[in-house]
C-alpha cells in the first residue's frame, strides 16, 4: 500500500509545484478564499430558518469554521442527505473542509449554510452581508442576494 502511494505522492508535489510557478503569491501575503454566487432563499411565510449556498475556493487547505450575518439571530453550516427518502439535514460542527484550490459548492440537497432565528423575513431582490470566518484564512463578507436557487433539493431544474 505504502509502496503504491508514495509515487503518487511524488507526482502531486511535482503537478503542485508546476502551478505554484505560474502563479504570483508574494511571500508574506496571506492568500484571500475566494467567494462566489452567493444566495440565501427567501423565507417561507411564518418560518424564521433558510438556507444559503455560495462557492468558496481556498489557495490553500483551510475549514470555513462559521458565518456571522446580522440577518440571522444564529447560524450553522449543515449537510444535507436523503435517507429513507427524506431529506434530513445535519450540523457541521467541526466546520467544512476546503482543500486546496479546489472549488466547493454550497448547494440544495448538499452541504449549505443554515440561517437561523431570521427576525426580519428575507425576501426576494434584497441582500444581505454574510461573514465567512475560516480557521486560518482571513473572514471574507460578500453580499448574499435573496433570491430562488436553479435547482432544488434533488437537483432539478425549478425554472428561476
Ligand atoms: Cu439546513
């Protein structure tokens, strides 16, 4: 096993070192994750939880540990899984992982971020600041539109 793993190993530090050639991070510079689509559902009528879904991309292995907004009383990130046909939702709470350059996805029927205790209602064409705090990288705040996803839970299409 250990045998197998090891040229392999050498191949990703050689492909890793490849694209640190080409890109320009000065030494001492903290590398910003990179935030995007970020979208929060608006609340359904009489419920004060929704769920928000953005794409995060880290330079480097970090975990988005919390997000703090004033829109919400509280916050979780959560997964989502379909069992017995249902799907449940379950807190992260060790955070979510972001490994190294590659983009994740925060989207319905997977992991996303969960408002909770929304005093004001969330509706369609505002936005709101989230505060994305991550274990080393430096928080990030974008601006979250409210607004229906393209997809719904099982990932099909829901025309918006
Ligand atoms: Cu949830």
């Amino acid at each position: 096993m250990i045998r197998t793993l090891i040229p392999l190993a050498a191949v990703a530090a050689l492909l890793g070192a490849c694209s640190n050639d080409g890109a320009k991070a000065p030494a001492g510079s903290q590398a910003a994750v990179v935030v995007a689509d970020a979208l929060c559902r608006p609340t359904p009528v009489g419920r004060q939880a929704t769920g928000c879904y953005l794409t995060l991309t880290s330079p480097a292995a970090d975990t988005l540990v919390s997000i703090s907004t004033p829109a919400a009383g509280r916050t979780e990130i959560h997964e989502s899984k379909i069992e017995s046909n249902m799907m449940m939702m379950r807190q992260l709470k060790a955070g979510l992982p972001l490994p190294a350059g590659q983009t994740v996805e925060l989207k319905p029927g997977g992991n996303h971020i969960m408002l909770l205790a929304i005093e004001q209602p969330l509706t369609e064409g505002q936005t709101i600041p989230l505060t994305l705090n991550f274990a080393a990288a430096a928080p990030v705040t974008v601006q979250a539109t409210i607004g229906q996803p393209k997809i719904d839970e099982y990932g099909t299409p829901t025309g918006h």
